[in-house]
C-alpha cells in the first residue's frame, strides 16, 4: 500500500505484529516481517544477552524490517535501547513511560521510533519529543491497557497529532482494520489474532484458551493497583477478583499484595500453566478461532480491508 505507515517503515502492508512479553520472539517477528507486515520482538524484561540472540536470530530468518518493542519500566531498557543502537535495529516501538532519554541515540542510528500511547496527552508529548508517530491502543487490547476504547481514543489522536497514528485494540480481521483507517489511523497493530499463528511458540494451552474463548471470556485485573491487565478468565483472575474486593474493603488497600500476585504469572501462562498463570488477550479474542500461518493470516486481513475500503 501507497500509505503513511508503509513509506515510513519500508513494509508492504500496514500491519504491525504487537509487541507480547515472552511471546513475540524472532520466529514469529520474521514471519510476519516475511509476510509484508512489521514483526516485533518483545524485549519485555528479559536481559541484553537474551535479546542479543533473538536480534541475531531474525536476522537470519527475514531480510525485511522488524523491530524490537522496549518496555521501560524494565530494569534492563537502558541496556535493551544501546542494543537497538549497536544492532541497527530498523524500528523501536516503546510502552511504559515516555522515551525522551533514548532518543538522541536512536535518531543518530537512523531507528524509527514508535510508543504506544493511552490518551491524547502522551501522544502530543510523544510527538513533541521527536517520534516518528504512534500507537493508540483502546483498552479492548490485551496486556497492560489504559481507560478509553479505540473508537474514542484513536480519532482525538489522529486529530491531536500530525505524525501518522497506528491502530491498536480490537482488531482480529480486515473489517476492524478498516474501522481503524475510518477512524483516523493509517496503520494497525494487531497481538491476539498473531497468538494464533503457526509460527507464534507460546504453549498450544495458552493458544487454546485463545481459540476456545467467547465475547465476554476476557477481565481485567490490577486496577486497584494502578497497572489494568487484560486477560482470560481462569482461576488466578478469580483469586485476583476476591484480593481486590477484600482490598478495597478494608479501606487503605494494600497495593503490593496485589501487584505480588501477578508477579511471574504471564511466563507461567507462556509456559503451558494456564489455570495459575495470566493468559493476556483481547476482548477481540472471540473472533479467533482458528490457526494458521501468519503469511495466511496478514493475506486475509489485506483481501477483506482492501475490499472494503477500496484502497
């Protein structure tokens, strides 16, 4: 596509793969890197040497862009950005915080940078420092979210901002990729309908409940902590329910039991335990039901986006 998005990341197709903790490594980034998309590995919290080796990696396995996803509450994002640096990383999104100390070094390498953003506010600020455009993700999205639905927050940023905005939350086929486009954004960022991929290496449990999961099957845990977390239904957003609800009983929750109780759980989920571990999804999880490579998947969102938008 002849569009903002794709001139600006050198892809064929508007679609970027979401950035998962312990989910979107160098098998799944190059996949979709190799089907036209933008693939993202996720640094997440995991250390430099790790992610030194996944970098390596995609580099083998795709000679189309990629990009690494910074989380910078991490305590290793000083580390992950110099090796974006060393490693001629071609694009950096980023969430958690605002990347103004990176910056510097990341546009004197020539990297695009891209942060996800939860309200006009940060995307003006984002703006301001210098990236490239951004991510407005609605709170249907899976993972950490922030309060406002796409449908309202990606038309204020588009009109907020003058650098091109990407789509995120909720989209899992080409119609919700084209609400997106109707809606303000030139380009898509899609993490729950890509759990489902072939080449996606999460626990095939974590990928069943995916699969198996209705309309209403996703909650979100961690508000009263100050950090919402999308997930499925299972036992520990159960135990997550009845903490929270004893919390605010009491009168002066107590924060850290509650940000306690997820500590380590994702890997566990990732791992295979899908019960005691937090499954992130989307509440678009219902429209995935099905696996299929990414190549299969990037070329049925384009088929039915470009049918409805004429592009």
């Amino acid at each position: 596509m002849d569009n903002r998005i794709c001139k600006l990341l050198d892809i064929k197709h508007p679609i970027l793969q979401g950035g998962m903790a312990w989910i979107s490594e160098s098998t799944l980034a190059a996949a979709v890197s190799n089907a036209g998309g933008l693939g993202i590995i996720a640094a997440g919290s995991a250390p430099y040497d790790v992610i030194k080796k996944e970098l390596r990696r995609v580099k083998t396995l795709t000679d189309k862009p990629f990009g690494v996803n910074i989380m910078l509450l991490s305590p290793y994002a000083d580390e992950i950005a110099r090796l974006c640096v060393e490693e001629s990383v071609p694009v950096v999104t980023t969430g958690a915080g605002v990347p103004s100390k990176y910056m510097d070094g990341f546009n004197a390498a020539g990297i695009k940078v891209i942060p996800v953003v939860p309200s006009v506010a940060i995307a003006k600020r984002m703006e301001k420092i210098g990236a490239d455009a951004v991510i407005a993700e609605g709170m249907e999205a899976g993972g950490h979210i922030g309060k406002l639905t796409s449908m309202a927050l990606i038309p204020q940023v588009a009109d907020a901002v003058s650098i091109p905005v990407i789509g995120a939350g909720g989209v899992a086929d080409g119609r919700g990729m084209a609400a997106m486009f109707m809606l303000g954004a030139c380009g898509v960022q899609i993490g729950t309908l890509f759990l489902s991929a072939v080449e996606c290496r999460v626990h095939q449990n974590y990928k069943d409940m995916v699969l198996k999961a209705k309309d209403i099957d996703t909650v979100i845990t961690g508000q009263i902590a100050g950090h919402p977390v999308r997930c499925i239904k299972n036992r520990l957003t159960r135990v997550f329910e009845e903490a929270e609800r004893e919390e605010l009983k009491s009168g002066i929750p107590d924060i850290k039991r509650i940000e306690d109780l997820g500590v380590g759980k994702l890997k566990a989920a990732v791992d295979g335990d899908v019960e005691n571990g937090s499954v992130l999804a989307g509440q678009i999880a219902g429209l995935v039901n099905k696996e299929r490579s990414c190549r299969e998947i990037v070329d049925e969102l384009m088929i039915k986006f470009l049918g409805l938008t004429g592009y």
